[in-house]
C-alpha cells in the first residue's frame, strides 16, 4: 500500500485510499471496466505487432515511473495489464513490489509468477535481484503478446524453472514475427542482468522506433469509464 501511494502516473492504476476495520483493510483504487491483457488474449489469441507497439511504449512509461522512485514491481504479467479507456494500459497489483532504499542493493526475496520470474530470483539468490528483472517480464510479455503465450510454459512448474534457467524457448514457424521483434525480446531475456536494455534503450530499439499508428482499435478499447473500487483484504 505505501509503495503504490507514492506512485501518480497516467499508466498505473491510480490508488485512491485505504482504511481498516477491525478484520479487515480496504483499498480504493481506480476502477477500469474494461479487460486484462489476459482476456484479451484469450479474445485474439495474440496481438498484431502493431497492436504491441501501441500497449508497449506505455508499459515502459510507467515503469520508467516506478524505477525512479526506486520501485521494483516484481510482478509484471499480462493478468496485471489493465486495459482502460481509449486504449490506456495501467499497471496494477503492486502486492510484491519493494522499495530499493540504498544504492546498489540487492533484494534477496524470491518472488513472482512462474512463467515471469527472472533467473537471477531463481538461481542467483546469494547476490540478490534488482530493477533488472523488470525488463525480464517485459521480455516475456512482449514474446506472450505476439506468440500467444509465455516463451517457457510448461505443465509443470520445475520444468518452467530449468527452462528459464537455460534461456530454453524458440520462435514458433506458424506465428512469424518480425527480426525486429525477436532481437528485442532476445535482449530482454538475457540471462545476464547486465545484459539487458535500460528503459530507454528499448525505446530506442528498432522495434519501438518503427511504431506503425493503428487508426481504430475499437475490437480492443471500447470506451470505459474508471471509478472506484472497494477492495477488501485480511
């Protein structure tokens, strides 16, 4: 809660107040009525690189907005991708983020999603994560949006361990994807921390660069209206 009050950005669902009762805390954040990226992938089955390109640039934005507050999220995935009003996407749930309050610190708590979490949560736990694995999860939610699902699903959980230790995913024939785009996911899925882009440099990246502008995604954004919310937890 303290960590997502801090944050005010256009692509972060906005937190409104929080109060408790003797059982429970409430929440109030911004409402948007419209879908996740999950269902909208369950919708289209993967998205145009088009369509990546308009979400990805604010995805970007906002995390620009939490790392220079010092905020790693932790927890980037589609199932945490709002989609709002005229195609805005806010960034919610920050349940696991956590506050890097000294230069050069290593956050050693292992955390996330399976198919998110970066091998340096996993593996190198002895010298700690940073704002790094952020740019990991955008790797796999750029690769999710335009294959259809995350680069190391499996049925079982170990096995999405060792193949996000081994960096083991391939580019499937039947969804081609640009040379663009699979250099850029492949910078974002270094297994290497230092290896991956900062926020800008992926903005600079041919990918980015190279936005085509979508006159109407109205499949996608039907108009809404944000209000609040009352979330309840104990």
């Amino acid at each position: 809660i303290k960590l997502h009050r801090e944050l005010i950005h256009e692509n972060i669902v906005k937190f409104i107040r929080a109060f408790e009762d003797d059982n429970f805390v409430y929440i109030i954040l911004e409402l948007c009525e419209n879908k996740t990226c999950v269902e909208l992938l369950k919708e289209k089955k993967r998205l145009s690189e088009p369509e990546a390109k308009m979400f990805f640039p604010q995805i970007l934005g906002a995390l620009q907005c939490m790392h220079d507050a010092r905020i790693i999220h932790r927890d980037l995935k589609l199932g945490n991708l709002f989609i709002a009003k005229d195609g805005e996407i806010k960034i919610g749930d920050f349940g696991l983020a956590t506050k890097v309050n000294d230069k050069g610190e290593r956050k050693k708590t292992i955390c996330g999603t399976p198919n998110y979490i970066a091998p340096e949560i996993l593996f190198n736990n002895d010298v700690g994560h940073s704002y790094e694995v952020d740019i990991w999860s955008l790797g796999v939610i750029l690769y999710t949006m335009l294959i259809g699902k995350p680069p190391f699903q499996t049925k079982h959980i170990k096995e999405i361990y060792e193949k996000i230790k081994n960096t083991d995913y391939t580019f499937p024939d039947d969804c081609p994807i640009s040379a663009e785009a699979k250099d850029l996911i492949e910078k974002l899925l270094s297994q290497n921390p230092k290896d991956r882009p900062t926020i800008m440099q992926i903005l600079e990246h041919p990918f980015m660069r190279m936005r085509e502008r979508i006159a109407a995604l109205t499949d996608i954004t039907n108009t809404t209206k944000c209000k609040g919310i009352f979330f309840g937890i104990n």
